[in-house]
C-alpha cells in the first residue's frame, strides 16, 4: 500500500530551482534579458538541482552548468562559424562536459548544430536542431550514467520538468526581477520564452513544432493544464466545505472548457505547417530575429568568469 501511494499523481513533488549565480550582473537589464533568453534551458537543468550561468564564449553567449565533480557543462550555439540567430535561439545547440583540471574527461554529449562540410557524417541529434527537449533530455541521461545529477529522476517521471520535495512555494531568490515580484512565475517565464521563439520562428515548419508544445493532446500544455485544475478541483472537494465543493465544480468546467479547446484546435498544428513559407510574408516588427540591436549591441563586453 505504502508502494502505491508513493506513486500516485498526488505525491508528485513541487519544483525547487537551483539558485541564481553569484556575481554582480545578475542584477543588470542586460544579463536578466539573456537569462529569460534561456529559461527553456536553464530552467529545467535547475530543477535538476544544476546552477547555470550565462557567459560569452568565443563569439556567443553560452550556458555554463557547475557538476558535482567540479566538471562543468558548456551548451552553447556553433561558435565557429558564429551563429547569425537571436541569442537563445540557434540552429542548434553543442553540449560539452569539460573539466579545469583534467581535459581527459573532455567529451560531447549533444551536437544538434548543422555541419558545413556536407561530406561529414551528421550526429543523429541533429534532426532536432535548435529544440530545447532532446538536448535536456540528453543532458539527463548522460549526467544520470556517471552519477553527476543531484536529483535523480524518479520511474516515470519526465526528465526536463523536474519535481524535488519542497513543503513551500519557490521563493523569489530562484528568479531574477524587480523586488516587488515577490512569487517565481518558472512555468509563466517557461512559457514566455516559448512565446519568444515562436515569434522568432523562420518557418512555419518551426511555428508548427512550437504548437505541437501546446497541442499535443497527452503530454501537451493544454493537456496537462487540464489535469492541473482537475487536480486543483480535487484539492477543493478536501475541505469538506460548501464553498470547497463550489470551487471544485468551477475547476472542474475549467478543466472541461480547456480539453474543449484542445480538441478544436488538434489540427492547427497540421494547418500552420501548410501555410505559404514565412520568408513571403511580412515579419511582425516584435520578431527577435528583426530586432538584432537589442542583443548584442546593447549587451557589454564579456565579463571575466571570475568577476564578482
């Protein structure tokens, strides 16, 4: 019985982030807008219980992740040639374990990026190319096999949204903003950045993947934000109360209304992939991919790593 109830939906863990790096421009603009450039990487990796931190590499930014050994990850876009892409959204991503003291344990665990030399075997994950999923999925497996994650996954739990033991919210330390934010918004910010990409997206090839995110009708954000309130309205009926009983059936039509909207739209993913190629059509002026002054130009030189 104990078994059984250790697996149930209703043990499931709250998220607790990793904290913020310690240095001096976590609380400059520019660092903050590479930071929410990155969450859909940081943040998983940091449920994972991993510190990250933003850095320039040879001629983009890159995320460095600290390991329990003193190793360390570099996941970072192609440096050589540099990527033309909005920080946050290469063609690509390079994952690299790295160690000061030690380049034999040097490897690479994930290479998304295309090669330019069209003779050259393509490493399989490159058909992902610049989606965030396989590289945190390869991340996990990787660092799982040498004993580096400092929470290890759970049976049948998903690898890149993490849940650890928490009996309180996340507190604000977790997310860098303005004082006055005081909740950690993680799955709003998570879905920002999504929203980031999407209006960032060359093709509607890439619009129609950031859909499937949304739409996909088991594991999807519809989906399981269905599940969420059903759940929520579970939580009510606990109170035993008239008005716990109100709110359930309010959470429960709530959860009915968003499975609705789930299934009207389950084939606009298939009708953005059809529509006429986005390099016909006009760009909206938010686009990132229109707006390249605001990164780099407005970002400082590189900091030294040890710059505090």
């Amino acid at each position: 019985m104990a078994a059984d109830e250790a697996s149930t939906p209703d043990s499931r863990r709250v998220a607790s982030l990793a904290p913020l790096p310690d240095h001096r421009n976590v609380d400059t603009p520019w660092w903050q807008e590479l930071w929410r450039r990155h969450a859909h990487i940081t943040t998983p990796l940091r449920a994972r219980g991993l510190q990250c931190d933003i850095e320039f590499g040879l001629s983009a930014y890159i995320v460095r992740v600290s390991l329990p050994d003193d190793s360390y990850l570099i996941i970072s876009p192609p440096q050589e040639p540099s990527s033309e892409r909005p920080p946050g959204d290469p063609e690509g991503w390079i994952a690299t374990r790295e160690h000061p003291d030690e380049p034999s344990l040097f490897e690479v665990l994930y290479d998304s990026a295309p090669s330019d030399d069209p003779g050259a075997p393509q490493r399989p994950e490159a058909r992902h190319g610049g989606s965030a999923q396989p590289l945190i999925e390869a991340i996990d497996h990787r660092l799982a096999q040498l004993g580096l994650l400092p929470d290890p996954v759970l049976p049948g739990e998903s690898p890149h949204v993490h849940s650890a033991q928490s009996s309180s919210p996340p507190q604000a330390q977790g997310v860098p903003g303005t004082p006055d934010r005081a909740p950690v918004y993680v799955y709003g910010d998570a879905l920002r950045a999504l929203t980031d990409r999407l209006n960032g997206a060359e093709s509607h090839a890439d619009a129609a993947a950031l859909l499937h995110q949304i739409l996909e009708p088991t594991d999807g954000l519809l989906a399981q934000l269905g599940e969420f309130f059903e759940a929520a309205g579970g939580k009510a009926k606990e109170a035993e109360e008239d008005d716990g009983f109100d709110l359930s059936y309010d959470l429960a039509d709530a959860a009915a209304e968003i499975r609705s909207l789930g299934e009207v739209l389950h084939v606009a993913e298939d009708r953005m992939r059809a529509l006429t190629p986005l390099a016909s059509a006009p760009r909206l002026p938010s686009s990132p991919a229109r707006a390249p002054s605001l990164l780099p130009r407005v970002l400082p030189p590189a900091q030294p790593r040890n710059a505090r």
